[in-house]
C-alpha cells in the first residue's frame, strides 16, 4: 500500500467517532475536537453508540427478513465489532459486502474489514460518497457485486456531512437508480429535533467539518421514491429495538434513520 497521509493535526470525523466509541485510532486533534463537541453535547457518546447498535439492526434485518446477501457500506468508518459483514455473514455466508470511505485513517485498518468467512466476500474501496461514478465503476465494486441481484446501500452516520440537499438528492438518486427492485436503502443521520444533536452539528462545523441536523421531514425526503418499511423514519433506538435499546432515553439520541425498499 502506497504512504497515506493521515494529516494528524486536524480532526477528523472517523477518528472523532472512534475516539467517542472508546477506540484508539485517534490523535490529540481528535480527541480534543471530541472534547469540545460532547462539553456541548454531552449525550453524543452513548448516541453513537445507540447509532451502532442501529446498524447493526438494519444489516440483520436486511439480510434476515429481506433476503439480501449484497451490501455497499459507504461511510464505513474505522472497523468497530461487529462490524456490518460480521453481523450479515452470521446470517447468511455467502453475503458479499463492499465498504467504501474517504478517511486515510480507515484505508489503513480496511485489512481489518476484509476478514471474510470462506464463502463469502468483502472488498474496500478508497473513495469519496460523492462521486457515486467512482464508487459504482470501482473494479473492487463489479468484482464482488453483482448489480443485477439485489443491493442493500447502506449510509449509516455519514449524511450530516451532506449538508445540502439537492447534493444529498442527487447522491441517492445515483446510488439506487442502477440497482434492481429489492434493493434497499439505510439511512441513519443528525436529527435536529434534539437540541444536542443541533449542538453537536454546529461544534463539529466550527471546527472545519460542515455537519447538518435534518428535521424528520428531510430525513424522510432522503428516501423519495422508495418504500420506507415499519416503523419509517425514527430515532433510531425506536427503530425495531432489541431489549438493550428499551430504556434508552430520547433526549440522548441525536440520530433519526430508516430503512426502504426499492419496488419499481
Ligand atoms: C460518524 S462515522 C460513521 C461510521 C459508521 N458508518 C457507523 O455508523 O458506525 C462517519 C464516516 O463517514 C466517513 N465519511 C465522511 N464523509 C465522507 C465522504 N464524503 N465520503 C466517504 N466517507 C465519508 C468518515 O470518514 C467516517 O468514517
């Protein structure tokens, strides 16, 4: 692998939300980033960490109840156990999973994510969520997926960072317009029905990461022209909760998200 430039001086968010979940591939920039965003918003750790749990609900339910054994991670972020494919090859095998992120820091840990049980598969690819072209025509990408089956795109914390709609629309469309019908889209992003969470929002953008909160109604527009499934867009410890989900408190999620399905 050719020199990565991890560019330690400044925050980044992948090293922020590693450092949050109680990881350790973060540095001094980071971690003092994260100390000013929780000081005004204190309920972001366990947030993230209910936002975790979240996703690993949808993958299960993707591959379980919807039958979906393709999944394009986008936003992977630095590998956090379970990571996406473990939770989809417990399922099902031969599930085949792409993550793809822009972040250095999760190039230099993909070995990590790659760790694939025999009959299925995992590729990583370095690239930016906007530039849908380069992910969709990636070698990795049609060397593992195949876009005539089913996908499941999977975008969990990583829309706060599209602050503009027409951008976030446009990225979507981009995503699901190639997939066959059963292809599925998870969303989880910044709620701004939490004033943490629009807390949250305006400390990571003073420090050089532009990050919106998105009202119910945004959130639900993500997903126009799909079918979003029970119970639609929610705080997403309210989105089909296991027991360790029961007590959660509203006040301390600061993310809202869905799961849809492309029908026509
Ligand atoms: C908050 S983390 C979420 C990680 C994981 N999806 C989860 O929910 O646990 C956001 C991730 O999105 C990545 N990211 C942010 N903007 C991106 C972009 N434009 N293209 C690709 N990845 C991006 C960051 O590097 C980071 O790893």
């Amino acid at each position: 692998m050719a020199a990565v430039e991890l560019n330690v001086d400044v925050p980044h968010s992948a090293r922020i939300y590693d450092y949050l979940l109680g990881g350790k591939d973060n540095y001094s920039a980071d971690r003092n980033a994260a100390a000013a965003i929780v000081k005004a918003s204190p309920s972001l750790p366990e947030s993230m960490r209910v936002n975790r749990r979240y996703m690993v609900r949808a993958a299960r339910y993707l591959a379980k109840e919807r039958g979906i054994r393709q999944f394009l991670d986008i936003g992977t972020g630095i590998p956090t156990s379970p990571n996406l494919h473990e939770v989809v090859q417990q399922v099902a095998p031969q599930s085949r999973v792409v993550y793809v992120d822009n972040d250095p820091i999760v190039l230099v840990h993909a070995r990590a994510l790659l760790n694939t049980v025999p009959e299925g598969a995992i590729t990583y690819i370095d690239a930016d969520l906007r530039d849908v072209q380069a992910i969709l025509s990636a070698d990795e990408l049609t060397g593992t997926l195949d876009l005539t089956q089913p996908v499941a795109v999977s975008v969990i914390a990583i829309f706060q960072f599209i602050v503009n709609e027409d951008e976030a629309y446009r990225i979507i469309d981009a995503l699901m317009a190639p997939l066959p019908a059963g292809s599925a889209l998870a969303i989880s992003t910044v709620t701004a029905h939490n004033p943490q969470a629009l807390s949250a929002a305006q400390e990571y953008t003073a420090r050089g990461i532009p990050a919106k909160a998105r009202t119910n109604e945004e959130v639900q527009a993500l997903f126009r022209g799909l079918d979003l499934v029970e119970p639609g867009v929610t705080l997403v410890h309210r989105w089909r909760p296991d027991d360790e989900d029961a007590d959660v408190d509203d006040a301390h999620v600061q993310m809202s998200g869905g799961v849809a399905i492309k029908t026509g």
